[in-house]
C-alpha cells in the first residue's frame, strides 16, 4: 500500500505534531500510546511501533472505518478498534490514548476518579475506569467505550487512559486536562482524604459557568474597567 497524495495530508501531519507535543510533555513515551483523527469515513492514526515523540506524518497511516488501509505504508497501531469504537458510536472526531504517569498510576489503584475539582466537569465529571483487559483486544475496546458513555475521558485500568473530543485539539487538551486532574488527586490523597463535590455543587457549578460564559474571553462593557 502506498501513499497517497491526496489522502489526509494536513491531518497526518497533525497528528504527529500532536504526538511530538504530548512527548514533549511527558504524556507519551516511547512507542506506548496512539492518537487518531477522522475526517468523514477515513481516519488518519499513528503505526503501530512508531517512537511518538519523533513521530513523522509518513508514520501515520490511513484506513477507513472498517480499519482497511487506504494510504499509508506501515501497520496502524494495535489499539485500532478501540479508536474505530469511539468513533461509530460516538461520532467523535478524534482519539488520544496514552501511558500519562499520573493517569496510568491512579488506573492502577482506583474504580473511579472522583470529581475533586469542577474542572473535571468538562470532561463529564467523576471519569470511570474501565476494567482490565489485554490491550489490542476487543475486550479491551468495548470497556474502554462503556467507561466513555457520557464521558470524554476514561482510565483503562493497569494500563493509561483515553480522551476523545470533536476536534484533534479538543482531545489533547482533554488528555492534558485528565493528567492534570489525576495529579491533584494523587497530591491531595497524599494529605489526606480528597473532597469529593456533589450533585448541587456540581450543578452549580455548571449553572455558574453557563450564566458567565465561563471560559472564553470577553469584551468589557462600557463603563467598566
């Protein structure tokens, strides 16, 4: 199978620019871990094997959603069905697993991270962790989408985690967002046992931030300063 030009050239060189990024920034190490995004019925994902902070867009083949190649010379990585499941039945645009320190200790020691902090709602609050399975298997890929019903991150137990979002960059900051999370709970357990916020003050939060607009920037009104 060989390259085509035409085939998804400004999205695999995203995802190893995105790949190179999330090994500059400890998410991804070595070969572990994978990141894919679609673009109608094709979906651009890292090759199996590829060292991903160095990642090039030649290491990042093409397939179609029932995982043939379509562009591309090396084999897509072995996690393919758990990305091809999230996006048949969630429709996301794009996928980003990885062996974040942080994620990959707390999947080793909890069910479930608990929403400590608001920020956590963004990605649907308390993230689920999916049970153990082998990786590459289909046991794997249909715990992994149980533990994302509702959910745009999961924790895949003794093994790392998954962010999915509409966009490429919406996963990785998701992903960024998850590693982070997991290491103000690491800390705050290392002190004694976390808060965890319930349903009112998670609703309230969520009223808060839809009533300001919370988190895009905005112009000031006139007469304020």
């Amino acid at each position: 199978m060989t390259d085509s030009s035409s085939a998804l050239v400004q999205e695999r060189a995203a995802v190893a620019d995105v790949c190179r990024r999330l090994g500059a920034a400890g998410l991804l190490i070595g070969t572990a871990g994978n990141v894919s995004v679609r673009v109608g019925d094709r979906v651009a994902v890292t090759a199996t094997g590829a060292v991903l902070a160095q990642l090039t867009a030649g290491q990042v083949t093409v397939v179609d959603l029932d995982g043939k190649v379509c562009a591309g010379t090396l084999q897509p990585t072995s996690e393919l069905d758990l990305h091809l499941g999230v996006y048949r039945r969630y429709g996301a645009g794009a996928v980003v697993h990885t062996h974040a320190p942080m994620a990959t200790a707390l999947s080793c020691v909890l069910d479930e991270l608990p929403c400590i902090h608001y920020q956590l709602l963004a990605l649907g609050g308390a993230v689920r962790v999916a049970p153990y399975a082998t990786f590459g298997t289909p046991e794997l890929a249909e715990s992994v989408l149980t533990a994302l019903d509702g959910r745009s991150a999961a924790l895949m137990a003794n093994h790392g985690s998954v962010t999915v979002g509409p966009t490429l960059d919406k996963a990785v900051e998701n992903a960024l967002l998850l590693e982070w999370a997991c290491g103000v709970y690491q800390h705050a357990a290392a002190l004694g046992q976390p808060r965890v916020l319930d349903e009112q003050q998670q609703l309230a939060v969520i009223e808060a931030a839809i009533a300001r607009n919370y988190g895009t920037t905005q112009t000031l009104r006139e007469g304020k300063s």
